[in-house]
C-alpha cells in the first residue's frame, strides 16, 4: 500500500505514457471534504473535491485537468485531488 501524497513529494503524471515525461513538486494538497447530508451546491464543489499545487517542472505529452490555467513547466497549477498524480520515489 502507498502512502498518500504531501507536501514535498516529487510525483509524475501516471496517463497515457506520461509517466516518463512528466515530473512535479507537491507544494500544497487540499484534502476532500465530505459531507453526506448537505445537498451539492456548485459553490463548494472545488472544496469538497480537493485539490493539489503543484510545481511543474516537465510537462508530459497529456497534462491533466486544472482549474486555473494550462499546465507549463515553472508554474504552480492547481489540479483536482482526484487527478492521476503518482509518487515518483520514496
């Protein structure tokens, strides 16, 4: 069993064949929040989902899903918690 992504970690993007081309650092993960009685509203969608900034330092073929901006080498990009990030090493 692995253990969950933090902070500092360096993780590659595991889709599509871009685990090899692709390397980030793990600068900040926002955990999923869950609450089970509350309707879905789109306001807190983001929130409770999660997320995970990262800094990108090579960009593979196929980039994930943001919600600020396109993926490039140098920039801190926000992704959804659930994106295909893998640890690279321990």
């Amino acid at each position: 069993m692995t253990k969950p992504i933090q902070v500092g970690d360096l993780v590659c993007y595991n889709v599509g064949g871009a685990k090899e081309t692709s390397l980030a650092h793990v600068v900040e993960v926002r955990h999923p929040k869950r609450r089970l009685t509350l309707p879905l509203n789109v306001e807190d969608m983001e929130e409770r989902q999660g997320s995970i900034f990262v800094l990108w330092i090579k960009v593979g073929h196929y980039a994930p899903r943001t919600w600020d901006y396109p993926v490039k080498s140098g920039q801190v990009v926000k992704h959804p918690y659930s994106s295909a990030f893998e640890k690279v090493s321990e």
